[in-house]
C-alpha cells in the first residue's frame, strides 16, 4: 500500500494510521482471518469506492443502531460516513420526509445493483403489511423495491432476521424477518437484540474486501460469529462442569459467579460469540451472564423472547459430565497376572528354601564358642 | 604357599543347570530387547524411566556387592587380620555383582550405543550425580577384578608373578576402599536430585549417608550370608565364630542408621507421615522392621554365635536393604499418572543376570583358589595384606 494513500485516509477519516491498521487487524481477527487479510482489508478500504447503503427501519427499536453508533475501534460514526456512504437511515440523515424518500430513491437508481441494502426491525405482513408504513409506502412494498436492485441484503437485529419479539404470539401485526420475505435472494442476518456491533460491521468489511458475503449458516448467520453456542465459551461454564450453579439471585453461588443455567440461562441453546467478543468495550465481564443475568436467548429464534426467561434451557450438546475428567492421563503398565505370579513364586520359593536352610543349620552341630569374645 | 584352593568336584550339578537355563532364557529375552527395543520387553516407561533393572541389577546388586568392600575394610583398613578368609569369597561376589550391575546398565539404556559418550572427556558432565556413578562404578568394576588377580596369578602364574602383583596390590585395596565409599553414597544422592518425585519419607538429605550406612552393613551381612550358604551346601566346617564377630559390626551400622533415619524424620517434622502415608507406611515400616531385627536377634553376645540367628539376621538385613532400595526407588517414587510394575520378561532377565552370578560363583570356588582349604580353616593364616598389615604377620 502506498504512503499517499494512508495519508489520504488519514486526513479523510481524522485517525491515525497506527488506529487505522489496528481497526483492520481487530477486523480481521474478529472474522477469523488469516493472516495478510488485515492488509488486503486496509487495501480495500483505502481505495475502494466509498459503497452506497441504503438503511431501512421498520417494527424496532433502534436498538440496532444506538448499538453501532457505540462501537469504537475506531469511532463508528467516521467509518458509517466515511467508509460508506449511507445514503439513507432514518436516525442519521439530515433531510426528512419527501426529501429523504427521493434522496433514497435517486441512490438506488445512480448505485443500481451496487448499493448494500441493511434492514433494521421486523417486517408486519397481515393485512397487506398496512401495520408499518414509511412515506405512505408499507414496509412489505419498501423492502421488495429496495432488495430488487442491491448488490447484497443485511438483515441486522433479531427482529429483521426471524420476526424478533414484533413476532412474539400473537404476533398481531404478523410480523416477520426479512429472509422470509425476501426468498429469492440470499440474506445474511445479524440476529441479537442488540447484536454485537461488530459482527455487523465484520460483515461489510468482509464485503467491501472480497467482493462477497462471509460464509454463512442454513439461517444465514455469519459462521465467523454464529456457529458456537454461548455454552461453549461461557466464562462460567467451569462451574456447570463442577456442578455449582446459582440457585436464586442473589444467593451464595450467584455471588459467588456460579453457573446460571438453573436460574434459565439460555446458553446452552443460544448460538453466538457474546462470551468471546462481549460489548460496548470495556472488557471482561461486559455481557448480559458476565453481568449476573442468565442468558435469554435474543439470537435464537424460538428461543428469545419465546421461551420464558426463567424457565430451564434445554441442553444442546454439552451435557453435565458423569464423572470429573483426570486431569492426568494414566500410563504405564501396572502389575499383570504373570509378573504377580512371577514375584509370588519366586519370593515363595526364596522363602520356603530360606526357612528350610536355617532349620537344618542349628541341627547338625552347636557352634564351639568357647573362644568367642577373645579377640 | 597359598592358604587358598580350590574346591573341585562337578560343576554339573542341580543349580548349575537351573541357574544355566535361566540366564540362557534371559539372554533370549536380551536379544528381543535389542532388537525390538526396551517396550518389547519391559514396562519402564517416561513416567518411570528406571525400573527394575536399574533398581535391582544395578543399586541392590551393588549394595549385595558390598561384601568385598565392607571386608576390606575391616581387613585392610581396620587391620583385623582373623577376618581374612572372607576376604576372597566376598571379593569375588562382589566382582560379579558389580560387574553385572554395570553390565545391566546397557540394557536399560534407550540409546546405549551413547554410553561411551559419559567416559569421553568432551561429552561428559562433570557436575552430574550421574556421571559420579557411572565412572566410579566402572573403575571399581575394573579394580575389583584386578583385587582378586591373585587367584589368577596363583592359578596360572608362578609365585614371581604374585610377588609382583603384591608390591602393586595396595593401590587398587585402597581404590577398593574409597571408591564404594564414593558412588554408594551417590546412589542416594541420584535420589536428592529427584526432589518431591519421592516421598517425604524417604527424601532427605541424609539419604547419602543412610543409602552408605545400609550398604555397609549389607556388605558384612552377605559375607555372612554367603559363608553360611557355603559351609551349608559344601557341608564345610562351620564359620560361625569368626562371622559371629561381623555381626557386631551390622549391630552398630544399623543402630547408628535407625537413629539418623528417625532423628531426621523427626527433626524435619516429619514423624506424622510414618502413619499417614497408607501402604507406603506399611512399606516404611516392613523396612524398619526388618533393619531392627538384626540389631536385636544379635544384641545378646550368646546369639551371635547361633548360625541359625546369624543367619536370620543376615537375611533380614538384606531384604531390609533391598526393601528400601526398592523403596526409594521405585514404590515412593512417583509421577501423577504413572503407574509400573516390572512385566515378566523383566523380572526374568534379573532373574537370569542373579543366576549367572550363582553359576559363576559355583565356577569359580570349584576351579579357583578362592576358599581356604577345610583343614586350615581358623583365625591363623597367612594372608595377602596391605604393606602396612604385612609387619604383624
């Protein structure tokens, strides 16, 4: 990479190189990279093309977003406005009502089958989706026009990827996520309420570095992000093996930073990196279990918002051990039939010979000790 | 001129052929060794690197061997010449136990075709308790062998040659007389270096001092052990008297190690353990046991003259010594995890190298002057003895 081109972003994103190349290798690191991709990822986001995003919001709460926006390696909102150009999102732009509408509208036409389409909040389908209307437009008719002509469709939050707690029964407004209406595309979904910021903004990274969405799961999750349950890198997962789990909040063991699998901790169902990448970056213990609060579950669908918070998660894969693992292994041969048999036949043997011998000795004489002592 | 003859008679006998069979099976169980390596044959393994072999060939083997070095002592050192009929039955045990024990050591060697390395100058690490046994053992070996050279010269040479070898001789008796000194110690030392991998029991630093003591008295007790066995078998005079005298020696070694051993238990706080250590509590104590018997089987003086109890005492002091060797070495010495217990072939090779020793003992007192003739048999004889020694003859 040439210098200009570092001091070129240096002066259009007001950071420092060395934050710039770190924001490149946290990236990288995040997704699982290997090495060099850091590089290729600061490549590309020096030179590339600032790409145009298109933002929707429908049934949510914004959640989403506050959630980016507090993202910081480095400050979100240079690398949003920067990096990208957003041409569109209700909680950030300048313009408001028709003005907006033609601004999104004059994007999609200049950026036709460029542009990356992120949706944010469940999309209500019954009665014609008349639950949820942007500028007179539903958001079933909003979301068709805006994935016709996108270059790739992010669904970021629960609620845009499986229907999210708008969908929780009744489900009065029929709400559902955006792979479902969008069936002849392919979505890749950021669940979680909020999801990790960086998961989202890994996966653009990704995108504006090799031309194409990372490897995703059957429900189009990220698998650099989705493909561990919360279980498997609990950091009180040691007290599940051990058997001690908090009882009650409040009690001795949640205290103590016992398990919080009986209070419902939906971990061990819950498939997401929170334990490994935690939030709002200020470190250890920065997630909802690090905290003392069981796990309920807000990636998963069916789970989140589904299940009741308390109630006793159902146990995927990693089940309670039987029995403490060694944490020695044993080697070595121990004793076996023959060597025993050996040993004991021998030493009989010695024995019996030996005992035969000191019998016979006293017999045939008495020693003549009349000159014992004379030395 | 010579108070010493040979035996005579048959050396096809009962043991001799049993004895035979079982070298020649573990030389077979050798040849597997060597061709298909260490795990063919025995259970020694990362975790217990030194098993049996080690245990039993080389550091019990070489206590039992003790018998030339603890009567060489007394005879060349303490200058008690009555002892001297000893001397030669106990040196040439003592130069096949030593050689075997360090004959052993290749065949517990992974990578023997190295073992030049520890003799060769540029190789060898001098600061290593290793390297002490290793080098001392081999010349005690060589200057055990050249000790009992008078049987030769009086076998095969004339009466110059023995002259000769007798202005010589007293080098190597006072090698003989330190070098043991030197690596039995050493054999206890190699078990300070292996710090916590042995039970607080049996670690101290004194273990130099008792691994020494017990080889001593190990020494004297096979002289006792041998003789009786001898007389016993070849239906020779009894040498009840003169060995009534080493057992005083036994009496005072062992009272002496008993002492140092619980004094340091206690000094260091340790006393607890001698109950709480569960089997090897036991062991402990099974190896106390049999250290005490001697000592008070032979307190009484009337005792002392009892070939029965004499040789109980023996006995006893051995499988003591023995007991604690392999105590030390193998049964409190412990890595997490690790289990052993020496497979059959092993204990069959040890088996086999302890009946080359009887085989080539039996050799020797039926073909070399080794034992002193019946008929000369007593306190008074003509011996071979450091120059100093010489004048009170």
């Amino acid at each position: 990479m040439k210098d200009s081109m570092l001091t070129a972003i240096e002066t259009r994103l007001g950071l420092s190189r060395r934050s710039f190349m770190q924001f490149c290798a946290a990236m990288a690191a995040t997704m699982g990279l290997p090495k060099g991709a850091d590089a290729q990822i600061a490549h590309a986001l020096v030179s590339a093309k600032r790409p145009p995003v298109i933002w929707l919001h429908f049934q949510e709460c914004t959640g989403c977003t506050e959630s980016m926006l507090r993202a910081e390696h480095p400050t979100l909102e240079k690398l949003i406005l920067d990096i990208i150009s957003l041409d569109y999102h209700e909680t950030l732009f300048a313009a408001a009502g028709h003005q907006a509408e033609a601004a999104r509208r004059a994007s999609m036409a200049a950026n036709k089958g460029k542009y990356l389409l992120v949706v944010e909040g469940a999309i209500p389908t019954k009665d014609n989706g008349i639950y949820c209307k942007v500028g007179g437009q539903t958001a079933l008719e909003m979301v068709h026009e805006c994935a016709a002509d996108a270059a790739a469709i992010i669904a970021i939050g629960s609620c845009a990827s499986w229907g999210g707690m708008p969908s929780t029964s009744p489900n009065p407004t029929g709400a559902t996520g955006a792979p479902v209406i969008l069936k002849d595309k392919s979505v890749v979904t950021i669940p979680g309420c909020p999801p990790n910021p960086y998961n989202f903004l890994s996966t653009v990274v990704h995108y504006l570095t090799f031309g194409k969405l990372p490897e995703v799961d059957a429900k189009g999750r990220p698998k650099f992000a989705y493909s561990r349950l919360i279980h498997e890198n609990c950091e009180r997962r040691p007290h599940f093996d051990a058997g001690r789990f908090a009882q009650e909040f409040g009690d001795e063991g949640h205290r103590k930073g016992y398990c919080l699998y009986k209070l419902g901790c939906k971990g061990p169902e819950t498939y997401a990196n929170c334990p490994s990448i935690l939030f709002g970056d200020v470190g250890s213990g920065s997630w909802p279990v690090g905290t003392g609060h069981p796990c309920i579950g807000c990636t998963e669908q069916g789970i989140g918002f589904q299940k009741p918070i308390y109630e006793l998660a159902e146990l995927k894969y990693v089940l309670p051990p039987v029995g403490y693992p060694h944490i020695v292994e044993e080697q070595g041969q121990g004793m076996s039939a023959g060597s025993a048999a050996l040993v004991a036949g021998v030493g009989g043997l010695a024995v019996g010979a030996g005992a035969m011998m000191a019998r016979n000795l006293g017999k045939n004489k008495k020693p003549d000790d009349t000159d014992f002592g004379k030395e | 001129m010579s108070k010493h003859a040979p035996l005579g008679g048959s050396l096809i006998t009962r043991t001799t052929v049993i004895a035979a069979v079982l070298f020649v099976l573990s030389m077979v169980l050798l040849a597997v060794r060597f061709l298909k390596g260490l795990g063919a044959v025995a259970n020694i393994n990362n975790g217990y690197p030194w098993g049996i072999w080690v245990a039993y060939d080389v550091v019990i083997g070489t206590a039992f061997a003790c018998g030339g070095y603890a009567m060489a002592l007394l005879v060349y050192i303490l200058n008690k010449g009555k002892y001297h009929p000893l001397v030669r039955p106990a040196l040439l045990a003592s130069m096949f136990g030593y050689s075997l024990g360090g004959f052993s050591v290749i065949f517990d060697l992974g990578r023997y075709w190295n073992f030049w390395h520890i003799m060769t100058p540029g190789y060898a690490n001098p600061n290593s308790v290793m390297f002490e046994v290793a080098l001392c053992v081999a010349c005690y070996c060589v200057v055990l062998w050249i000790e009992f050279t008078p049987s030769f010269a009086e076998k095969w040479g004339g009466p110059a040659l023995k002259r000769r070898l007798n202005n010589v001789l007293f080098v190597f008796i006072a090698l003989g007389c330190l070098l043991p000194t030197m690596h039995q110690s050493s054999l206890g030392t190699l078990l300070v270096v292996f710090g916590q991998l042995i039970h607080p029991l049996w670690q101290t630093r004194l273990l130099p001092l008792l691994f020494l003591m017990s080889a001593l008295a190990m020494g004297f007790s096979i002289v006792i052990f041998e003789a009786t066995l001898v007389t016993s078998a070849y239906k020779r005079p009894s040498e009840a008297r003169i060995l009534a005298f080493v057992t005083r020696y036994i009496v005072v070694l062992m009272s002496a190690y008993l002492l140092l051993r619980w004094g340091d238990l206690a000094y260091e706080g340790k006393l607890g353990l001698v109950f709480s250590s569960g089997g090897l509590s036991l062991m402990f104590w099974l190896e106390n046991l049999l250290f005490a018997t001697p000592i008070v089987l032979m307190l009484p003086k009337a005792n002392r003259v009892n070939e029965r109890l004499q040789f109980l005492s023996a006995v006893s002091m051995l499988l003591g010594g023995g007991l604690y060797r392999i105590d030390a070495y193998l049964v409190a010495y412990g890595r997490p995890g690790w289990h052993y217990f020496p497979s059959v072939g092993e204990l069959l090779v040890t088996l086999g190298i302890i009946a080359l020793e009887v085989l080539a003992y039996i050799v020797f007192v039926k073909r070399l002057p080794v034992l002193h003739p019946v008929h000369a048999a007593g306190p008074t004889h003509a011996v071979e003895r450091a120059p100093a020694a010489l004048t009170t003859e």
